[in-house]
C-alpha cells in the first residue's frame, strides 16, 4: 500500500450546478447531461469537495487510485478516477489557456455542447456607423 505522500490524486473542476444534495458529512453529485452517464448520480465525502476559483465552479479531489459507483437507470456503474474525470468535468487545471491561444481541437470537442469559441473581430472607430439621433436619449 503506498504512502499518503505518495498517493496520486486526481483534480475535477464541475459546474456547482451539478451539486444535487448536501448533508454533514456528503455531497450528492450528478453526472452532467451531456455526459454518458447522464441520469446517474454518486455521493462523496464532503472533505473531497472545495468551492472552485470562480463562481458556480466546485473542485473535487480524489485519489486515482479510487472506484467511484455511479447509481441510476436502475443499475450500477463502477468507474476509475479517470474516467469520472473525463466524464464530470467541464476543463482540466492542465487544459487552460492563455488569451488568444486556440486549444486543440480534442479539448474543443470536450467542451460543454452549448458553448461556442470564437474570435470577436476588432473595432475600429473610424468604421464604426454613427448611431441615429432620434435613437438618443
């Protein structure tokens, strides 16, 4: 059996939305719709869950070496860290990106459906049209 200092962990930002039920000592999460396992759910010591660095986003931190049972449809599913990782979250810490860089397009695909990437075009005063005066408050 390895070491605390030697256990490797697994970081998973999700959305706070898929928080379904809090108690004392639990957190009851969902699996995101978008995800195979859409409909299931699992629950997690509560010590395993932090609040994210932006608003709406949770962080959940678990050994990799962890099977995660996921309940719903009727059925189980036992899982690994990883793929509760693939699966659950909406960006990896490791898949950030800096302003104006184009991620590759795997991470574009893992990429919550209704969000769309795009390169707003610059603006330039001197094309920009005048707004009508009668529209002017």
């Amino acid at each position: 059996m390895e070491s605390a200092a030697e256990t490797v962990w697994v970081r998973i930002i999700f959305a706070s939305t898929l928080v379904a039920h809090t108690t004392e000592k639990g957190i009851l999460i969902k699996m995101p719709a978008s995800s195979r396992y859409a409909g299931f759910e699992f629950w997690t010591a509560r010590k395993f869950v932090h609040p994210g660095r932006y608003a709406l986003q949770h962080c959940l931190s678990i050994p990799a070496s962890f099977k995660i049972t996921l309940r719903g449809e009727g059925r189980n599913v036992i899982i690994s860290a990883d793929r509760l990782a693939d699966e659950l979250a909406f960006y990896n810490e490791e898949e950030e990106w800096d302003e104006g860089y184009v991620p590759p397009y795997e991470v574009l695909e893992r990429l919550p459906k209704w969000t769309v990437k795009h390169t707003p075009r610059i603006l330039k005063p001197e094309t920009e049209v005048k707004p009508d005066a009668s529209l002017i408050r």
